[in-house]
C-alpha cells in the first residue's frame, strides 16, 4: 500500500472577493451597443453569409433604379434623365420586402432564442430595447431610401455642364429628399418591427408583415367598393403603397394621372403625410408598450 504522504494534494487559495476596477460604461453605452449591432444584424452582418443575401439583393433592387438613371444620364448627357422625385414609386415593393425579411431578424430571434431576459437583466431596460431597435432599424431604411436619392441629386449636380448652376437649381430638392426618407423609413421600420414582435419564431413574423401588405391594399379595394359618394376616395389611404406614391407626389409637388388611383382620387397631399405619420407613431407606441410589458414580467 503506497504511503499517504506521497500523494499529490491539491491546494486552495483563498482570493476573497475582487471587486471590478475597470470603467463602467453604464446604461447609454449598452443602448449604443444595441443600436450597432441591430442596424449591422438589419443588413445581416454577423450572423453569417447566408443571412447577408437577403439585404445585398434588397439593396441592389433599390439602388437599381438610381443607378441605371445615372448611367443613362451621363451616356446621353441629358440630366432630365434622372427623377429622383419617382424613387419611392419605383422602389415601394422592395421597401416593404425588405421590412418583411428584417424585422423578424431584429426582435423575433431574440424572442425564439430567448436571449430577451438576458438583455433585460443588464443595464438596459425594455423601452431601451425597444428604442435601440427601431433607431437601428430606420436607420437602415434611411440607407435604402436616402441613399438612392441623394445619390441621383448629386450626380444630377455633378453631370450638369455648370455644377454650380446644378447645385443652385437643386438644393432645394434636399428637404424633401431627407424629410421623405425619414417619414417613410419610420412608417415601413415601426410596421415591420409591431407587426414581427407578436411572432415567436421568424418565419411567422415575416409571414405577418407580408400578410399585411397583401391584405391591406385588398381590403383598401373592397372598402372602397362598398363606400359611396365622396367618402370613398378616402379608401386608398388603407392601402400602403398607393399611400407612399401619394406621399411622394405631394413630396416633390408631382401631378398625379387621372387614371392612377391616386390621381382619380384627388385628395390633399398632406392627407397621405398624416396618415403615413400618425401609422408610424401608433405602431411605435404598441411596439414600445408591448417591450415595456415584457421588461415587467421578467
């Protein structure tokens, strides 16, 4: 039998407790951090290559137009050639495919994984959470709406035989090119991420925002068949895209055609800011109450 003594024992330190003497970064900077790496995780970033596919071809759909407009512009040497007051209309399907390939990926993993709790259980609270992901999420629609039109306003400067002439006939063209992105980016971003928040899994968000801008356009129609009289013009404003068209016909001062629906419907542009403005502000309020709620139960 081998002699106890020989044996190999182990020691124990007593360290105590250590305190951490590091910087507190504290709550704004993991609001910051959220933010980041929502927009980043909108555009499919770090989440592997596969999930980069989507957003590239969104982004190729709705710089497209834009592009071709230039190259056209400077081969024919004509700048009329680019009307960046018609990229919302050209671009409005892309927009809402985009909302409803990404939202999901912004809040519906973090509640199919869920890694909720562990967020909420740090220094962020949930109106943070939700906050971070919808500035990170108009942030991208900015990219996708924003992007395209300043991108044609400046080539349509730069291909002018007087760029200084061009800026000067142009620059006004500014304000409603940033003033519209942002209107519409909240609209389709607050959309997008109300409707995929009451989806446990992915799949089922992207199914819930489709399925709105299917039914609603359809259920815009059917409104305005069974409505008489006057009332009836009003029906198009359920219909999501007829309602960015509009938006950016009063915009860019655009008369619409008479055999357009929103031309038929000659209705006051600012009609289609308000309801444009006030969905956004509704879906944000139901999407920050209902992460308020989650933060409660947790």
């Amino acid at each position: 039998m081998a002699d106890i003594s020989t044996r190999t024992a182990g020691t124990i330190y007593d360290l105590g407790y250590q305190h951490y003497q590091g910087e507190r970064l504290g709550r704004a900077n993991a609001v910051r951090t959220l933010t980041g790496y929502s927009f980043r995780a909108a555009f499919g970033r770090g989440r592997g290559e596969k999930a980069m596919i989507i957003p590239l071809i969104m982004i190729v759909l709705a710089f497209g137009p834009a592009f071709i407009q230039i190259v056209m512009a400077a081969a024919m040497k004509q700048v009329t050639l680019i009307r960046f007051e018609q990229q919302f209309q050209m671009v409005g399907v892309f927009l809402a495919l985009f909302a409803a390939a990404q939202a999901p990926e912004l809040v519906s993993t973090d509640r199919q994984h869920r890694v909720l709790p562990l967020y909420l259980s740090r220094a962020i609270h949930a109106t943070d959470y939700a906050f971070a992901k919808l500035i990170a999420f108009v942030g991208a629609f900015m990219i996708l709406t924003a992007g395209p039109e300043l991108a044609m306003w400046a080539a349509k400067i730069l291909l002018d035989p007087s760029p200084k002439q061009g800026f000067l006939d142009n620059w006004h063209s500014l304000i409603p090119i940033v003033g519209g992105s942002v209107v519409a980016s909240l609209y389709l971003a607050a959309l997008g991420l109300t409707l995929a928040s009451f989806a446990a899994r992915r799949a089922f968000g992207s199914a819930a925002v489709i399925a709105f801008f299917l039914l609603m356009p359809a259920a815009s129609g059917i409104t305005g068949e069974i409505l008489k009289g006057d009332v009836r013009r009003w029906a198009i404003l359920g219909n999501p895209f007829v309602l960015i068209v509009g938006f950016s016909d009063w915009l860019f001062d655009i008369q619409a055609k008479r055999r357009t629906s929103v031309g038929a419907a000659n209705l006051p542009g600012q009609a289609y800011l308000y309801v444009m403005a006030g969905t956004a502000i509704i879906a944000m309020t139901i999407f920050i109450l209902r992460y308020r709620k989650a933060g409660s139960d947790t």
